[in-house]
C-alpha cells in the first residue's frame, strides 16, 4: 500500500510565504506526475502546480510567478514554495502522485492541508 503524508500549511498574514512538503511511503516502483490541488469553500477543486517526471512544471495562472513546485526523486517526495499569499489562497491543499505500485499506475491523495491567508 502506498500513502502520502503532506506537512507544512497553516495561518498566514497576506505576503506571506508557505512551505509544503508531500512525501510517498509504501511499495514504490516509481512515480509520475506529482501535483498540488486546492479547494476553498464552496469551490471545485483545482491544480495549482504540477511536475512531470523528467522535471517539466506547469502552474495555474493565478499562482504563476507566486509559487515553486518541485519533487525529489529519491525521496519520493514534492514540494510548494508558496510566495506572496493572497486572501484567494486560502484553502485545502492536497498532494497528488501518480505512483507505479505492484505493477499498478494509481493516483494517490494526501490528506489535505490548510492554508488560511489573513491579517
């Protein structure tokens, strides 16, 4: 079985900075995608960032230029340096890695972690 476990979040004033950490444990043959999403209230859930496994990212737009993602391999493990924090950000963050387990390709969730942006 594998599971991620996500640290980092919490209360922060707006300008902020935040750091994420997600990191996968378990039977790991390889990861591919990994990413973060986030959900405020009353919304849909969302990518924020996401890297390939050959270290190509991609960002929403509104967090383009704000926010780093970025994974190490051998620890299977992805990251969110989160920059200049807005009101908007505030929500429930989650991992997401698309692990090669067992001969298997399944896409695994951390438990979500939240931000609250406030003054």
């Amino acid at each position: 079985q594998v599971q991620l476990v996500e640290s980092g979040g919490g209360l922060v004033q707006p300008g902020g900075s935040l750091r994420f950490s997600c990191a996968a444990s378990g039977s790991i043959s390889r990861i591919n995608t990994m990413g973060w999403y986030r959900q405020a209230p009353g919304k849909q859930r969302e990518l924020v960032a996401g890297v390939s496994s050959g270290g190509i990212s991609n960002y929403a737009d509104s967090v383009m230029g704000r926010f780093t993602i970025s994974r190490d391999n051998a620890k299977n493990a992805v990251y969110l340096q989160m920059n200049s924090l807005k009101s908007a950000d505030t929500a429930i963050y989650y991992c997401d890695e698309d692990v090669w387990s067992s001969l298997r390709l399944r896409d695994y969730w951390g438990q979500g972690t939240q931000v609250t942006v406030s003054s």
